[in-house]
C-alpha cells in the first residue's frame, strides 16, 4: 500500500486536473500520471475518466474513492496522535467553507490560530453547500460550514443565525418599503443564487408556493449585486453577504423574517484529529469574542 498513491488520486478527484496536482504536490506530470497508473494496474480496473469536460471518476473509482480517503484522513489522525504524545504540534486541518464565511469569519479565526500554532497546516476547501456537504461525508476535509438545511444527516454545532433580505436596484419602486411579501417576489425578474439543492432560499419557495420569474441562476455573491445594481433583477442574500453591499442597492427586510442557520458539521466530532478540535475551539473563542451567537 503506498500511501503517496493515494494522496495523488484523492488531490486529482479534488482539484480534475493533473497539471494542478502535481502543482499542489510539488510532483512532474508524469510522476501524477504513474501513480494513477499504478493504482489502476494494481486493482484491476480504472479509476478515472478523460473527457471533454475533464477528468471525473469511473463508477469504480467513485466506489473506492472514500475508502482511499478514510485512509488519509486516519494515516493524518495517527501521525497527529503519535505528535501530541511526543509533546510535538503538527498537522493538517481540511475545511469546508463557503464564500461569506471566508470572508468575514475565516481570515481572524486563521490569523489567531497560526500565531499559536505555526505549525500546523490551515487547508480550505470552497464551494457550495452541496460539495461542502460532499466533502465532510467522503472524508475530504474534517469539517465545514454549512446551513442547517444543507448539513442533514451530519453531526452539527449550531453557531448563528443569518437573516434573508431582498436586495433591488435604487430606483426600484420597492426600494422605500420596510417590508416586502413573498408574494410581492413574483412580480419581479428574480436572480437566483446557486446555493446548492437544499438551499434555505429553495425551502422558502417550496414552502409558499412561490413561482419566481427566475431570469438567471449566478453563484457569485457580488456578481449578484452587481447584476441587481444594474436592473437585472431582484434577488435574495443572507445579510452577512451584505456587510459590503454596492451603492446602487437597496436592502429591505422579507415577511416572516426567515434566516439561515450557519452550523459546523462533521461525519462526528468526536472522532476529529488533535489539529482539527484544537481548530474548531479557537472557532468557538472566536465567535464568542465577536459576541456571534444564535
């Protein structure tokens, strides 16, 4: 068993790529491409697809794909464990994180945490709540943010609530109202963010009936503001997007004031490595400091 191989093979599913791989491992082309190579000669069947589109996984490759990880994820945890007795610091924490979270929370909470412990190794992982969600189950990182609607069936830590505004253009007629109905959405040409499949916007919709005259779907956040700024539409953020919102939108609150749940979620925290609980309590200190709560 070589551990390397695996490590190659888990890091080309991550990133599709082979050039970007051997970059991220400090490996030539063909020494990734020989790994894979390897592995597939060793069990008998292949593990990747070459297309078009990029490099994706064979329904075996899919198969073995968290076994290889559980693998890194316990050879990592060992090597954690033997330092910690030896009195040493050392590692590797995975996250999973999306874009608001990177930007308000992650840069402080990193900050702290490498001044007292230089030398473990901060990693993220950025996406959107479907991948985050796939990334904590198949072992690809240690544990992520998500939404509450997005982190079932994971073990979770409640952090805050984040409330849901409708963002229009400044000369929007809505623009002077408190208050805007749901119902008043469909009248609008709406931007939909690209949250993932079990976005609490999509639950609100679900929920009300809602037939929203959906123009685009965009994931970026700014790209939204943006496109409402310019009378593209209407749409909806969480207001820790909008710590930052251009000039040119206005912000109104929405009936029924719904909000996302932001939680920590992990396969199960009690089985998380030294470098990740020492991570997930300076996330705690953090949030508490910041008097960030539910």
């Amino acid at each position: 068993m070589s551990l390397a191989k695996y490590e190659v093979f888990s890091t080309v599913v991550e990133l599709g790529s082979l050039t970007r791989t051997a970059e991220k491992l400090g490996l030539t082309q063909s020494a990734v491409s020989h790994a894979i190579a390897s592995l597939e000669s060793e069990w008998g069947f292949a593990l990747l697809t070459r297309g078009r589109a990029g490099i994706g996984l064979t329904p075996n490759g899919t198969r073995v794909l968290k076994h290889v990880r559980d693998i890194i994820q316990r050879s990592e945890l060992l090597k954690q464990e033997v330092a910690s007795i030896q009195g040493l610091e050392t590692g590797t924490v995975r996250i999973g994180t999306f874009t608001s979270i990177s930007t308000q929370w992650l840069p402080g909470i990193m900050k702290r945490f490498q001044a007292e412990h230089p030398a473990i190794e901060i990693k993220l992982l950025e996406g959107d709540y479907d991948e985050i969600n796939d990334w904590i189950t198949s072992g690809a990182v240690d544990f992520g943010f998500l939404s509450l609607t997005a982190a079932r069936p994971l073990d979770i830590i409640p952090l805050t609530k984040d409330n849901l505004l409708c963002i229009v253009p400044d000369e929007s007629p809505y623009r002077e109202m408190n208050v805007m109905s749901l119902a008043q959405l469909q009248a609008e040409p709406f931007i939909m963010p690209k949250w993932g499949k079990e976005s609490d916007l999509l639950r609100i919709i679900k929920i009300n009936r809602l037939s929203l005259n959906i123009k685009y779907e965009v994931l970026e956040d700014q790209a939204i503001m943006a496109m409402v700024k310019n009378g593209l539409g209407i749409s909806i953020l969480p207001e820790m997007v909008l710590y930052e919102a251009l000039d040119g939108i206005h912000m109104i609150g929405l009936e029924g004031d719904p909000y996302r749940t932001i939680v920590l979620a992990a396969v199960s925290f009690k089985q998380l490595s030294p470098a990740a609980r020492k991570f997930k309590k300076h996330i705690a200190a953090w949030l508490s400091e910041q008097q960030v709560s539910l």
